[in-house]
C-alpha cells in the first residue's frame, strides 16, 4: 500500500476510506485551501506591483491613462491582500496532489481576471479584456487589439509585461509542478525539487531564483541587442519581454517586419530558440561548464528540426521568388523558428507564399519547443518518444521474442512515462477538433475555426486565413468564440490534464 508520504498525503493524514476520517473531512484536508489562498494573494499583490510600471510610463508621457492602471492596481492589490490574510494560519506543510491540481489551474484564472482590468479601464469590453489578457499570460500572442502604433505606451507595455510574466510562470510551472503531477510524460523531467516535502522545499526555491535569473539575464541581453542595432529603447525592452517568452507581443500593427534590418531579425532569431530550449538544460550547462547543450537528446533534436525546416523552405524560397540565397535564409529561419518555439513574430504573411509553405507552417505549429521552457505546442520529447515506442513496437513486429527497452538521455521508458506521453497526444487531437467544432458553431468558417483552434492550444498566436492569419486580428470573431478560446488557450498552456482532470467527478469526491 505504501505510506501516507508516497501517495501525496500530508503527514499524519489518514488515508481515504481506512475508517479514521470521514470521507468529506478527508477532501477538505487533501486540499489546502489556505495555502491556495495565500498563493493567490501573493500573486496578485505582485501583479498589482506590476501594473504600476505601466502607470509610470504613462504619467511620464503625461497621458491620463496613468490613473486606469493605478485603480487597477489598487483593486488587484486590496483583492490579494485580502486572499493573502484569509489565507493566513495552519495549514499543511506539503503541497498534495489534488492541491496541486487546483492551485495550478486556479492561480491562472484569477491573475488573468486581474490582469484584464487595466484593457477594460481602456475602453475593451470585458470579454476582449480577458482574451488579450489570457493571450498575454500564456504567451499565445493572439490579439484583439490594432492600431498598435497610436496606442498609449503604457498599455502597450502591460501587454509585454503580461508576457514576461507569463513565460517565467510558465518554466516554473514546467520544472516544479508538472513532474509533481505527473502530467503528459513530464515525470520524465522530474528534478528533487518536483517532490513536494519540507526537506526539498528550500531546494525548489533556489532552483527557481537560478531559472529566474538565468531568464532575467537572456531578456537583458536580448534588449541590449536590439538596442544596440537601432530599436529605441521602449520598443527594445518591450521585444526582448515578449521574445524571450517566446509571446510574440509587438508594439506596432507590421509586429517585427516594422523592424527592416536584417541583424535585428538574426538576433530575434537567436532569442526565440533559447527561449525555446529546456532551463534546466540551461542551467546545468551554465552550472557545469563541462555539459554542451546538445547532449541533451531534445536538444539535440530540436535543433535539428529546425535546420531541417529552414533548409526546406529556403531552398523553396529561391526556387519559387528567385531570391538572394540571405534574403531566404533570414525570412525562412525567420518564420520558421517563430512558428516551430510558438512565439507568432511576423515580417511578412507567410500564407501568401503558397500551398506548401502553408501545410509546412501548419504542421510545425502542432510540434513546440522543448520541455521546461516558454514555448508552447506539444513539445518535441513527446513526439521523439512516440517515435521511439513505435519503433520498438515494429521491432517486437518483426522480432516476437525480442525484448525492446527503448530509453530516452539514457533513461530506460517505463510503462508509466509512455501512457502518458501516448494518452496526451490523444486528448491534444481530440482537444483541437472538439474546439475546432464548436467554434464553427459560433458562426466561423472551418479554415478559420481549425486554425484557431490549433493555435490556441499550441500557444502560436497567428492562425491561417484573412481574419485569423499573421496579417489578421481576433477582434471579429463572437465573444463566445473569444470564451472557447481563452479556455483552450489555458487549456493547452497547462497540458490538458491539469485543467480537465477537476471536470472529474472523482477528484472532489475522495
């Protein structure tokens, strides 16, 4: 059976069902919900600190929208306070599995509907509000909003900030409770931090200010860089927030085609692969310098991906427009690693430039980054590990008696790892059309719905087509489309089953 430990029990807890404690007192004991309170406040008293950023910059441009972000702030920080003080006093000492569950998924929803409040003082209906504040969060990057150039700067940095913040939560989220949970193959990753006892506590800590600093020194460099080649600094500061979260926010209407130097598209290309790439791969590069990133076997894979693509559809580039071999290469690295590490960057409508760069587009948007880090889609782990299964089930095919242990960075694969790996893939499927389906019924057409929906799941930003595409705007789809997609966009950003295993009757009943 195990002890109380092993099955994510707070010590001196009594297991469900053994008599000793009734059944609904158990579920209120498994989930702590003061410490879910005081998380809750916690963030939002930072977000509230966030907001005056923007007020600031605002007040200095002597813009009157200063004071929208200083009442939002003002009820953000009263709201969290108030979470954090209620929040306060006994509570467990470990964070248990079904705490974990909802504090994940409650933590996004609540800072998104807090967040939201300086687009709605701006004029946006709540509905816009919530959408372009989610999109901010989960670094999807798709907008409602246009006219970029003749916006506030204030509120053109909220939205780069929601991205900065959204990424580092994102790699939190990645390296400290996904293995915890177990969700979608990422215990493949779990570190000593992702177990949830006092003794690891501080260690999960420190391993979080490492990654936070490792990630606050990629966006100062890549602001420095982008100033040094000829961004003013704003628009450097706000680009460096939203490449490195891999977001794909802009401050202007053409996003980074705005921008007609070549050195500033090869740095932003730099930027997006290493917000791309695994943290903890990172740090232990950068901890042990004797370990090259390209050890890593997702690494290793991912940056073959990506040369693969560019070379494709460089060579497709020259053969088609007839264009000088660096003038191909730069727009098809370009594009290519803005869609493949799902940050939707855009120097020109890629769907114009036919059928098969369309598909090829299309299909990279489904694949992602690396695991642990900001981007989104279905990360590439996944899709090698399918492929190591599958070809272990062809061997078996040919070999009946042959025993296949096929293993991942040395790790032999157990059951547990390739059941989930296998069963994510089936619900991001079945998730895309679901959601592809019932966006049609709000009155989309299907190129549009289909695309929406993959790109929300995936968190690229930009779909396919006139309304949706690189060159288009969320701004006209129906509010419940914006709802559906809000979901999917938290939906995909937390890996499924964080948010869909509470829809189960189970998980509040035992």
């Amino acid at each position: 059976m195990g002890n109380e430990a092993d099955r994510g029990l707070p010590t001196g807890t009594a297991a469900p069902g053994d008599g000793s404690v009734p059944r609904q007192a158990n579920v209120m004991i498994m989930i702590d919900v003061r410490a879910i309170l005081m998380t809750l406040g916690l963030v939002l008293c930072a977000s509230a600190a966030a907001m005056l950023l923007p007020a600031l910059v605002d007040f200095a441009d002597y813009n009157s929208d200063w004071s929208v972000f200083v009442a939002s702030s003002a009820i953000t920080f009263f709201a969290g306070g108030l979470l954090t003080l209620v929040g306060t006093g006994p509570s467990t000492r470990t964070v248990t599995l079904k705490t974990g569950f909802v504090l994940t998924t409650t933590v996004w929803i609540v800072a998104t509907a807090f967040a939201a409040l300086p687009f709605v003082g701006l004029g946006l209906s709540y509905t816009d509000a919530y959408f372009e504040a989610m999109s901010g969060l989960t670094t999807t990057g798709s907008t409602v909003l246009s006219h970029l150039d003749n916006l506030p700067r204030g509120i053109l940095l909220w939205r780069s900030v929601l991205q900065l913040i959204g990424g580092i939560g994102i790699i939190v989220t990645a390296i400290n409770m996904l293995p915890f949970l177990r969700i979608g193959g990422m215990q493949l990753f779990a570190t000593e931090s992702s177990d949830r006892t006092e003794k690891i506590l501080p260690r999960s800590v420190e391993l979080t200010l490492t990654i936070a600093a490792i990630y606050a020194a990629l966006v100062a460099a890549c602001a420095a860089a982008y100033m040094v080649f000829g961004m003013t600094g704003f628009d450097a500061i706000c680009h460096a927030f939203t490449t490195v979260s891999t977001g794909g926010f802009s401050t202007h209407d053409l996003s980074f085609g705005f921008f007609q130097s070549p050195a500033l598209q090869w740095i932003c290309v730099v930027f997006m692969v290493l917000g791309s790439l695994p943290f903890l791969v990172i740090y232990k590069a950068w901890h042990d310098r004797t370990i090259n990133l390209l050890q890593d076997q997702q690494v290793r894979g991912f940056m073959i991906l990506l040369a693969a693509a560019i070379a494709i559809m460089t060579v497709y580039l020259i053969l088609r427009d007839d264009l000088a071999f660096e003038t191909a290469l730069r727009k098809s690295a370009f594009n290519v690693v803005s869609v493949v590490s799902t940050t939707g960057y855009a120097t020109e409508d890629y769907t114009l430039w036919g059928p098969f760069a369309v598909g090829l587009f299309f299909m990279m948007m489904f694949i992602g980054g690396c695991s642990g880090s900001t981007a989104g889609g279905i990360k590439l782990y996944r899709l090698q590990i399918t492929w190591l299964l599958t070809n272990a089930h062809l061997a078996q095919l040919v070999s009946p008696r042959r025993i296949a242990s096929p293993a991942y960075n040395t790790r032999v694969l157990d059951d547990d790892i390739a059941f989930s790996v296998v069963a994510f893939l089936f619900v991001y499927i079945i998730s895309v059309l679901c959601f592809a389906v019932l966006l049609s019924a709000t009155g989309l057409d299907m190129t549009t719905a289909f695309s929406s929906s993959a790109q929300a799941i995936a968190s690229v930003g930009p779909g396919i087509g006139d309304v949706v595409g690189p060159a288009g705007n969320f701004a006209p789809l129906p509010d419940t489309a914006k709802w559906l997609l809000s979901f999917e966009m938290l939906l995909g950003r937390l890996e499924l089953f964080t948010v869909l295993v509470l829809f189960r009757g189970e998980f509040w009943s035992w």
